[in-house]
C-alpha cells in the first residue's frame, strides 16, 4: 500500500508518542515514512512544525500523520490549527477525560524526564543501568543479593539485551550469569547463585537458531557448531530443570515478550515504570 508520513511532535524526547504511535500503526498493513521532532517547545518551533508537516502534505498528497504529546497549549494550538494531517493528540484524548474523572487539572509536565536532575526514579534506574552492566555476563560475583533478577542461560541466548531492557525500562537492577560446558560437567549451578535461586531466571533457545547466532561471531568453530549447541542447550534445559529454575525460549520471542515473562514469574517488589 502507498507509504504514509507519520509525524512524532512532542516538547520532550518523544519516546512517548513513538511507542504510542507505533503500536497503534501496527495495527494496519501499511509502511511508513517515520519523523521525529522532538523538543517543539517554542511558538516559533511550533510554526517550523507546521511548515515541515504542510511542506509533506503539498509533496505526497496524503495528510500525514501526527502523534503528539505536547504539553504547552500554546504549542499545541499552533500545531493543530495550522498543520494539514490528521492530529492526533494524546493528551486531549486521555489526559482530559482523566482530568474529568479525577476532578483536577493535570500538571501538564513535559516528557517523561523532565526536571531528571531532582527525580529518584531517575536517579534509581541510572543506578539499576550501571549495576546490570557491571554484572554483565558474570563479571564480578559481588552484590548478587542486590540483584532484582538473575538471569542464567547459554552464550548467546539473549541474557544481556533482556537485563539491559529491564534496567533501562523497568529500573531493575539485572544480573546475568552464563552457564558454560565446566558447569555442565560439575552437574551443578555456579556457587555463587545458589544463595539466589528464588532471584533467578533462566532463557533457553532452539539450538539451530543459537548456531546460527554464533556463527555470525564466530564461524565455523567448535562453539557455533550445531552438535554443541544441542549439547549446550540440553544440559542448561537439564540443569534448570534440577534446580526448579523457571526459564523460557527466546527463540522467537521480542524483548519486551521476554522482559514481560521475567516480571510477571518474578513480580520484583522494586518496579518502576
């Protein structure tokens, strides 16, 4: 079908009116152009806004689509009455009725980090990002007992983008610890997380799919072989078994299906949003 324009207009970063919108552009079988204006915080940007959005209606012929999530009125009022695509507001859409419902005006502030400098939940999922990092991968044993969640899992089975989305997304402080062929041959977890087994959670993945991962990083070697991935994944599948070590397959699962899983079987009592 013929690609759209789809405009992302906030006063912040954004991220917002791009999840929101995406989702809802998922629903329909078209392709899209994608732009991203954030920071519109100003009446002169507003009217820059309307010239890019009015320039791209003239060019394509098609109303382009506007996601917004504009607090200032002022701004917004500039965007909606001047540009020539089909606006769609996130604010007057679900703020107001809220506002209504809860008999208070909202605080109408811009973006999700806004005023970052003075708010702990930002200052908390810094934190959990620098301590998912350091415990990437087993890189030190310390602190475990800090961990939210611990995932254990083959190379290469998805450990650390899942442990940085739950740090960057949900503030969790995420370790990860690899289980390697020395584990397999002791028939027995790491010592270190055997005081944490309640923290614990484990990711598999069809061997086929692991090979080929692991081909891409190292070719044709021993490691990327599809006689040790099975092994691999079998004596993991094994062990979490032994352990009761709740664990699921990455192999075509999303991160966001992954980390969903991980909160709902680990229900952390820390979760930001």
């Amino acid at each position: 079908m013929t690609n759209r324009s789809v405009f992302f207009v906030s006063d912040g970063t954004g991220i917002t009116a791009e999840t929101f919108g995406n989702a809802i552009l998922a629903q329909f079988e078209y392709e899209y152009r994608h732009i991203r204006l954030p920071f519109i915080d100003t009446i002169t940007k507003a009217h820059q806004t309307v010239e890019q959005i009015n320039a791209c209606y003239e060019k394509e012929g098609l109303k382009p689509i506007v996601f917004t999530t504009l607090a200032n009125e002022e701004v917004l009022d500039v965007v909606s009455r001047g540009c020539k695509g089909l606006i769609l507001d996130m604010f007057s859409n679900f703020v107001n009725p809220l506002e209504t419902e809860f008999q208070t005006k909202s605080n109408h502030r811009i973006g999700r980090f806004s005023d970052a400098s003075k708010s702990k939940a930002y200052h908390d999922r810094i934190e959990a990002i620098n301590y998912s990092l350091a415990h990437d991968d087993g890189q030190t044993q310390t602190d475990l007992d800090k961990s939210d969640v611990i995932l254990v899992g083959v190379s290469r089975s998805g450990k650390t983008p899942t442990s940085l989305y739950l740090a960057m997304q949900h503030g969790l402080k995420a370790s990860n610890y690899p289980l390697i062929p020395e584990d397999f041959e002791r028939q027995v977890f790491p010592p270190a997380l055997l005081p944490h087994l309640s923290k614990i959670f484990g990711l598999t993945i069809q061997p086929e799919r692991l090979s080929e991962i692991r081909n891409e990083r190292r070719p044709h070697s021993r490691y990327a072989s599809l006689e040790n991935c099975k092994m691999e994944v079998l004596e993991a599948e094994s062990m979490m078994r032994r352990y009761g070590v709740r664990w699921l397959s990455t192999t075509t699962k999303s991160i966001e299906e992954i980390a969903t899983t991980i909160l709902q079987e680990i229900k952390p009592e820390r979760l930001i949003y």
